[in-house]
C-alpha cells in the first residue's frame, strides 16, 4: 500500500487547509453559541463527502500509478503510450520526457551510425591488409636464385611492407580522429619541413615506380599541427603515386596555396564533387579495387579541424591537381 503514503505526500497541502477549515468552522460556530449537536452534524456531513472524494481521487491516483508502472517498458521502447496529462503540470513532465527520449534516440543513432562506421572500415581493412601480407608470404616461398633476383625479391618486400605500414597508420588516425579527445598541438611550422618528411617517405615509392618528383621550396611557415599535416599530405602523395605511371608529380605554391600536381590519370567529373564522402571510391578506386575510400575523407576532416581547406582540380587523362589552403 505504499502508493497511500504517495498519495497523501502528493496532496498534503489539502488536507492541512481540509483541517484548517474544519477548526475555523467549529471556531465560529463556538464564538456564535451554536448547539453543539450542529457543530457536529455539518463536521460530520463534511467529513463523509471528504472521505468520498478522497477515496475516489486515491482509486483513480493508484490506477492510474499502475498504469504508469505497466508502461515503464513502453518508456524504454518509446513514450507514445504514457497516459492522457490531466494538468499543466504532467503535461510538462510528459513533453520533457518526450524531449529525453527524442536526445536519446538520436545519440543512439549517432552510436550505432559510428560503430557501423567503424565495423564497416575495420572489414575493409582486414581484406586490405591481406593483399600485401599474402604477396609478401609468396616472395619469401619463392627460390632466392641470383643475387639480381634476390635483391628484387627484397625490393618488391619492402614494397609491400610499406603498403602494410600505410594500412596501420591510416587506421590509427581514423580512431584517433574519431576518438572524443584529440592530441592537436598548434604552434608555427615551416612548411618545407613538413613536405619533405612526406616526400622522404614516399622516396622509394617514388623510384620504384619511376616518377621524377619537382618541388620548389616553399619558405613559408603556417600555425598548425606537424604530425596531422604531414598525414595529409602522405595521403595526398600516395594518391598521387597510386594513381601516376612513369610521369612526374610537382610541389610548388601558387597564391598562397600549396598545390600537389601529378600527371596521372586523372578523376572523371561526376566524381569529383564526392571524393571526400566516407567510402566513397569513385571510377578509379572501383577499377583499382584496393581503394578504401578513407584517404581523402580523413585529409578533409583533418583539416577542417586544423582550419584548413582543401580543393580538388581533375581533368581525366591529364593529372589532379591538389589545393591546400592555410
């Protein structure tokens, strides 16, 4: 019976101004000289319609505790089936209820939209991964043979080992990046520096493949972070690498833009507008079947956060042509 003492908790205030009433009722009566057996009749007779009422009002406050009680699983699923408000004051609480769950449900759709996310770039990974490791396994099986073959089979490793560090790196920034800290440190960076760790990385990549690089030094210095930019511009040189056969990929700086040129085959027009969506590969990235699709999504989101921005200038058959702007 816990909802009676619910009950008079929520409806104390009437019953201190019910006995109120009842002392200055009797008081007049008193100072007037009344007969007593007055007095007590109209106590009386309030007394019994006060009990009527209360003990209806309780039926109809315990009903309606129960149904409340009965729905609390409807709350969990949704609020639709909350009962009818009987006043300002429970409609109130209904809309900050409704207002509770609208918040939850949508964080819930973000979590679940992200851990989608998340799953969806972890598949891919693992299927990415698998291709350079398996190469690898095939190149250690074969015979050594000749010195010239010996050294080629190690170039053509090391070739596949830096694709494998690619992968690992990629795959930290997308957690780091999407993790609710980050570890931005802005402080004034020379850009030179910052180009050529990225270019002696992809150095090997670079001769491997027979691509002259031209880079005119910039002696600029901008405020950003050194380790999220020198990701980004790697990614926009592996691109450009992948995507560039015995030609030439210039760096140089026109109206205050850092451009990243190639001469490779280019990106169709109706891609264009959408090379910076999440998963999204394009013509080139289908036809390639190793594209991830995360690259240039995390070099936008990167910059976006540093204060950065980024513009994409493609013709197909002539080359890509990278913009950054600090």
């Amino acid at each position: 019976m816990w909802w009676i003492k619910s009950y008079i908790k929520r409806h104390r205030l009437s019953v201190i101004l019910f006995i109120i009433f009842g002392v200055i009722f009797a008081s007049i009566f008193s100072l007037y000289h009344l007969p007593v057996e007055a007095v007590g009749y109209a106590l009386g007779l309030c007394f019994i319609v006060g009990v009527i009422v209360v003990t209806v009002d309780a039926g109809h406050y315990r009903n309606k505790v129960h149904q409340v009680q009965r729905q609390r699983q409807a709350v969990r699923n949704g609020i639709e089936e909350l009962p009818q408000a009987e006043d300002s004051l429970e409609e109130a609480y209904q809309e900050l209820l409704y207002q509770v769950q609208q918040e939850r449900q949508e964080q819930t759709s973000a979590l679940m939209k992200e851990k989608t996310d998340i799953t969806d770039y972890f598949t891919l990974w693992a299927h990415q991964i698998k291709t350079p490791i398996a190469a690898m396994r095939l190149l250690l099986q074969q015979d050594m043979g000749e010195i010239e073959q010996l050294y080629e089979q190690r170039k053509e490793c090391e070739g596949e080992l830096f694709k494998i560090e690619q992968y690992v790196e990629m795959v930290l920034q997308y957690l780091r990046l999407n993790s609710s800290i980050n570890d931005f440190v802005l402080k004034e960076y020379s850009l030179d520096d910052m180009i050529r760790q990225a270019i002696r990385k992809y150095a090997p990549m670079f001769i491997r493949k027979k691509i002259s690089l031209e880079y005119e030094p910039i002696e600029e210095k901008v405020v950003t972070d050194e380790k999220w930019l020198v990701f980004v511009i790697e990614q926009i040189l592996s691109n450009a690498v992948k995507y560039t056969a015995e030609c030439k990929v210039s760096i140089y700086m026109e109206s205050r833009m850092v451009i990243i040129e190639d001469t490779g085959i280019g990106i169709l027009e109706e891609d264009l507008p959408r090379i910076f969506e999440k998963g999204y590969t394009g013509y080139n990235g289908r036809s390639d079947k190793k594209a991830s699709g995360i690259g240039l999504y995390l070099c936008r989101q990167i910059l976006q956060k540093l204060g950065h921005k980024v513009y994409v200038e493609s013709e197909p058959g002539k080359g890509t042509r990278v913009k950054l702007v600090f």
